[in-house]
C-alpha cells in the first residue's frame, strides 16, 4: 500500500477532488489542512510550494490534482 499525503485547504475544489478521488479508490491518505494546522503550511512555504494540493505518494510529489499522474503512481 502507497503512504499518501495530501496538502490541503477548506477552500480548495481541486484539493476536494483529490481525496474523494482517494476515498472512491479505497486509498488511504494523510490530510494536512493548512487552513487549520499552521505546520503543514510552514512545511509547505519551506519548500517553496505556494498552492495545493500537494499530494506525495511514496516520495513522489504531485502539485495539483491530475487523476492520470495519480492512477500511475497509485498504480489503479
């Protein structure tokens, strides 16, 4: 099973896409909201990243929601 992170925000229709692209796949996923854990979002602006989601799957990291990169990864 692939370790899944993903950065989010209450407000963001892509990041809402992503998990309940997970959840209808059964893949099990961290969620890092950085509306609401000022650590995600210190995590993300260390690494330069101003936008999510931000998924990582085993190491890879994703910017944004692309279903295909994600399958490929995920290998669905």
């Amino acid at each position: 099973m692939a370790n899944v992170d993903i950065y989010s925000s209450d407000t963001c229709g892509y990041c809402h896409a992503a998990i309940d692209f997970f959840k209808a796949n059964n893949v099990e996923y961290t969620e890092h909201n950085i509306s609401k854990d000022p650590e995600a979002k210190k995590f993300l602006m260390a690494k330069g990243i101003r936008g999510v989601p931000f998924i990582i799957i085993d190491g890879e990291e994703v910017m944004g929601f692309d279903e295909d990169i994600l399958k490929k990864l995920l290998k669905l």
